[in-house]
C-alpha cells in the first residue's frame, strides 16, 4: 500500500512538473506585435494567415492613420509594437526624421515597383488606394442630381449640411483627400475650396471610414472617401454611387514597415518578409479586401478596381511626409476656423 501511494506521488508530481514547464515553455513563446489602420476583418484576414503559415501569433490594435503615429511617437522610448501595418506611406516618411522607424529590406519586395516603396527599405508598399466619391443613390435620384464629376460638384447648395468626411486630425483619408485638392488646384485655391466645402459638411468623422454607413444608409447624401471604404458599401448591398472628379484625384499607398527599437525584430522582419509576397497580396481579392495590389504579378478581376479611366494624379510622396502636418495644421486654423 505504501509502495502504491509513493509512486502515485511520483507520478503526481512528475505529470504537475510537465504540465508547469508545459505552460511556462508556451508563454515564453514571442509573439509579434503590431498597429493597423485597415478594418478588423481586413486586418483579421492578413494577420490570421500569417500565423497559419508560420505559427507566428500576432497582436494586433486597429487605430486611425494619426492615432497610430501619435502611439509610436509616445512610444518612442518604449516601443509597445514591432510592425506598422497598412497605414499611409506619407506618415511613415513623416515618422522617419523622428527615429520611429528601422530600414529594412524585405525579401522580394525588390518585386514591388520602385515608386511604391523606399529605397533605403524604411517602407514597403503592400496595395494602392484612390480617392473617390460616394454619394447615397436614392438621395441623387429624389433630388434629380447625378453623381458629382468635379470637385466643384460637391459645392452645390442641395448638399448643404449633406457630406460627411474625415476629420484630418486623425484620418489619412483626410489628409489623402487634402492632398487630392492640392495636386488638382495648386495649395491655396485648395484651402479657399475647403473653407467653400466645409458649409456643405455635416460631420467630420474621426476614421476614414466613419461616414461610409451613414451615408449607404441615407443619414447623409455624400463624402469623400477611400475607394477601399466605397467598395465596403457596394458589397454589402448598399445602393450607393461611386465617381471620380475629372480634375483628378491621387492614390494612397498603403505600405508597413519596421518599428525603431522593436522587441521582436526577427519576427516582425519575417512578416515583412511574408507580407512582400505576391501569395499574400492575393489574400486581398480571395478575402474581398477591395485593394489594388502594388505587386503587379497580383492581377485583379474586380471592375471596381480599374483605374484606366480615372485622372489619378502624380503625387510626390516625400513633400506630402515632410508637410504632413504643416497641412494639417493649415486645415485646422483655415477650414474649421
């Protein structure tokens, strides 16, 4: 009998043993960090098959374009992510002068084109975005309007108190849309249009995508958008209208890079890695992320995605990082004054 309880003790005492150093072998187990300005489902559908493939967990926080450079800068001495994901390739040269930032090159990013990404690997460009339209269609139809075509449109008085957009404090949508204006009309005409715009405003939106549902809802006519967050609206079976301006919009480049002083550097640059890939941009169309991939060997079957006939316009990336927020700051005390 005292044989049997000793070695039950043992055996206790043995399983106890592998079950703590079990536990304590799995928390050790680094896991990559990461911001995101994409949506949860768009963000989920990368994130997960990167740890599919790899093994890899990822935490990750969704926040608008400015809220996640105002992290990494409170961060700065304490980094709490390794990786930016998704967010505009104008912030990320913004953050460069102020050490948010490590350059590296990821393997077979040399596949993506040369205008999508940085040259000393402080950026990589993982999909492209356009400005454009969307406008509530019933709201045209009962006020026997079309889709507007110039940015002018949007001043007519039947949209008075009717456009929702997003704020520039915290949304590169609104610093894309800003930018749009500039490239189109020169930098002052864009700031008097705005202050003309602004009275047809009826709430500026936090994130870029706030004022899509209103408006697919009919709670407010139209705003400037994303083509990514108008396309979101289409799919679920809203009936809205999606146009272009004929003087011209810029695209974004959605892109990532590596955090200064990251705390799992190897894993982040084996995301980066990852991340360049053409099988990972082509998540984008079998998880219906409506992004144009910046790998051209990634081809798209998504009409809503051709660019041929739209006035996209040249938009040198480096002026709008290093203005980023003197235009901020201009739209604040000149527009919303």
């Amino acid at each position: 009998m005292t044989t049997f309880k000793f070695g039950s003790k043992v055996l206790f005492l043995t399983l106890l043993s592998s079950i703590l150093l079990g536990g304590i072998s799995f928390a050790a187990q680094p896991e990559l960090n990461a911001y995101t300005i994409w949506s949860e489902r768009y963000a989920n559908a990368v994130f997960s098959a990167f740890t599919e493939e790899t093994g890899i967990k990822v935490n990750w926080m969704r926040f608008s374009s400015g809220e996640v450079q105002a992290r990494l800068e409170a961060e700065k001495k304490n980094p709490q992510v390794d990786v930016v994901f998704g967010n505009m390739a104008e912030a990320f040269i913004n953050g460069i002068p102020k050490g948010l930032f490590e350059p590296y090159m990821p393997e077979g990013s040399n596949q993506i084109p040369e205008k999508f990404r940085d040259k000393n690997g402080y950026w990589t460009g993982v999909a492209i975005d356009p400005i454009c339209f969307m406008f509530n269609a019933k709201f045209l139809k009962d006020h026997g309007l079309e889709a507007p075509t110039s940015w002018k449109d949007l001043l007519n008085p039947a949209y008075k108190s009717q456009l929702q957009m997003a704020d520039a404090r915290t949304s590169g949508t609104a610093m894309y849309r800003i930018l749009s204006l500039v490239e189109a009309m020169g930098e002052d005409e864009a700031y008097s249009y705005q202050r003309d715009l602004n009275k047809n405003v009826q709430v500026y939106t936090k994130s870029g995508a706030g004022g899509a549902l209103p408006i697919a809802r009919g709670q407010a006519a139209g705003g400037i958008f994303f083509l990514v967050d108008a396309l979101e609206m289409q799919q679920k079976g809203y009936d809205i209208a999606i146009s272009y301006p004929v003087d011209g919009v810029v695209a974004g480049i959605e892109a990532m890079a590596l955090v200064s002083g990251a705390k799992h550097p190897d894993l982040a640059k084996k995301f980066l890695d990852w991340a360049s890939t053409e099988r990972m941009q082509r998540i984008y169309e079998g998880s219906q992320i409506n992004l144009i991939p910046s790998n051209p060997n990634v081809k798209i079957s998504n009409p809503g995605l051709d660019m041929s006939k739209v006035n996209v316009l040249p938009l040198d990336i480096k002026w709008a990082g290093e203005n980023r927020e003197r235009l901020v700051e201009r739209w604040i005390n000149e527009v919303l004054k």
